[in-house]
C-alpha cells in the first residue's frame, strides 16, 4: 500500500539510490519538474522507471499551467498561454479554455503524466505577490469560476486529473511563498464572499492543493497546509471539499522547521498526501519517515481521484492548435 507522500527526483533519469528509494518507501506518486524534462522519449522513460520502481501504476504528477508555470516546453512541447492570456484571447468563449486544457492534456499523456496541478483558482488581484500574477484567470469570482471548470472538464477529457489550487486562495498574498510565509489580514467575510467563491463552485472537483498562507481571521498562527482550523472548518467544512487534498510542496520556505517536521505536522493537520518536490535525498527520506500508509478516508478520497482518469476522448488535436493559435493571434493584432 502506498504511503501519503508525493516526491519528486534530481533529474532527467532515476539514479541507483532513487530506484531503490522509491522501491522501499513506496510513494502515492511522482512529481516532475524542468530539472527532470529532457525529450519527449526520456520523460516517457522516466516515467516508466517510476512507476516500475513503485510497482503499479501510479500517478505522476507536474505543475502545466501555461505561461510561465509550464515544465514540459519547447522545443519539444508547445508552449500555451497563462491563464490571464487565454481568457483575454477567449473573448469569452470558454470553449477555447477547454480545448487548450484538452490539448495540454495530450502532451501530458503521451509522456505518461496523468495528474495536472492545474488550474489556479486564485483571484488576480492589486498588490499581490506576482507569484500568482497571470496564472490568475481573472480578480472576478465569476469569471473565474467559469474559466476553471472549463480547463478543469478540458483536462479530465483528456485523461488528465487536474488539482485545483491553492485552497482556500492564494490571491492575496503579498509575498512570494517559496520564499517567504505571507500573512494575509483580509476580514472573513471577504475572503468568504471571493476567494472561497470559486473554490466552493468547484468543490465537486476530485483533488486539491492546499496554500502555504497565514489568514488572520480564521487561524493567526499556522499556514493553511499545516492548520486544522482551516483544513476542516474551511476546506472542507465551508468550502465543502471531500476531495483529496495535497499540500503544497512542503519544501518552500513558507513553512519553518526540518522538512519531515513540515510533512509532519501538514498530515497531521488534515492534508491527505504530503507534497515534496525538490529532489534531496535526505529531505524525500525525512518525508517518507513520517508519511504513514494511506488509509481510511484518506485512501478512499485517493482512490476516487485516481477514478476520475479515464481514457482520452477522441479530438481533433490539429484543430485545436489552429483555433488557439488564431485567437491570439487575433488578440495581439486588436492590442488585447
């Protein structure tokens, strides 16, 4: 049985020690990054390795938002627009929203990736760190409801289990969390009435990513990942979340202590699958020290996620790429 980590690995291949790692530490999954992305056929291989090493077929896992969070890229990928661009290029037809999702889709499928932290529904909002910035579809609620379910149907018609982040919102933060713990002082009821709002639309959706964010109003003291408080009064009290919820990556300098202590205190707190991307090889043992095997409702909520990968409906890709390609295009002759 698996145990309630994600890892990610040093490079483009698995080393001796990350084969035997995998093998005896037995994660949920795989997480891959640029440092990990060579051509098509070694991410394919990479892949393959991970999952033999694992012994089944477990997820794998990458951050393919467009823009500028896309690690499967050129040459050997095409490159597709943030999120703020695609809207601005959709004129409202959200169609086109679904069908670069479906498109992305395909190229995560074909390298043997089927989970997509992909979309942001965090609000685009003033002042905030451009750690967001345009990964936000929008600063409305509305509008980025609506754009999220559709990347979210385009992904999931594609094969792809998308993870929508970063609950409860990551819009207001100031303060670029891979660096820095932000603190966001915004009463309750605005967080309730906007950030909460696309997020609670999208509450059916299978799988989840927490933030790494100190709101004041609900808990003063702990980052979302690591708050009890808001993982079962908000997340998935408020919010009505019964997904599987990961961390973030519990290797960002937001969170304080030895990294198996973040992993820790983040499962303890209600997080399903703790999240570790960097590839260190002491840090990926700490975390797994901690991570017990999945189980109970955990396990059912990982189950169901996993479910919810289907085999990719039948589009025409070629099609896509054009209809997407003139719309920008056409975006960028109108000065939008």
């Amino acid at each position: 049985m698996p145990r309630a980590f994600i890892t990610g690995v040093s490079g483009p291949a698995l080393t001796d020690a990350e084969r035997r790692f995998i093998a005896d530490a037995d994660p949920w999954g795989l997480i891959l990054f640029r440092r990990n992305v060579g051509a098509p056929d070694e991410v394919r291989r990479l892949t393959d390795d991970f999952r033999a090493a694992v012994g089944w077929a477990a997820p794998v896992l990458v951050d393919q938002e467009g823009g500028r969070v896309q690690r499967l890229t050129a040459p050997h990928w095409r490159k597709y627009p943030s999120a703020r661009r695609l809207l601005e290029a959709a004129s409202g037809d959200l169609t086109l929203v679904r069908d670069a999702a479906r498109a992305m889709a395909a190229d995560l499928r074909a390298a043997g990736i089927t989970v997509d932290c992909a979309p942001c529904l965090d609000l685009g909002l003033p002042g905030q760190s451009t750690v967001i910035g345009d990964r936000a579809f929008s600063g409305d609620p509305a509008v980025v409801t609506a754009a999220g379910r559709a990347a979210a149907v385009g992904f999931l018609a594609g094969g792809v289990l998308p993870v929508i982040k970063h609950m409860p919102g990551h819009g207001r933060a100031l303060v670029d969390s891979h660096h820095h713990l932000p603190v966001v002082e915004a009463a309750y009821d605005d967080l309730a009435a906007l950030d909460f709002a696309p997020f609670m639309a999208l509450a059916d959706l299978p799988a989840a990513m927490t933030a790494h964010i100190v709101y004041t109003a609900i808990d003063p003291d702990r980052p979302a990942t690591q708050s009890p408080i808001v993982i079962d009064e908000i997340i998935r009290g408020v919010i009505g979340f019964d997904g599987l919820l990961l961390s973030d990556d519990v290797s960002m300098n937001a969170l304080e202590g030895a990294v198996g202590l973040r992993a820790e205190r983040s499962l303890t707190a209600g997080c399903d699958i703790a999240l570790h991307c960097n590839g260190l090889m002491d840090e990926m043992e700490a975390v797994a020290a901690v991570a017990p095997v999945l189980a109970g409702p955990a396990l059912e909520r990982a189950t169901r996620a996993l479910s919810a990968i289907a085999e990719p409906d039948t589009v025409d890709l070629e099609a896509i790429h054009a209809r997407l390609d003139r719309a920008l295009a056409e975006a960028t002759d109108a000065g939008i």
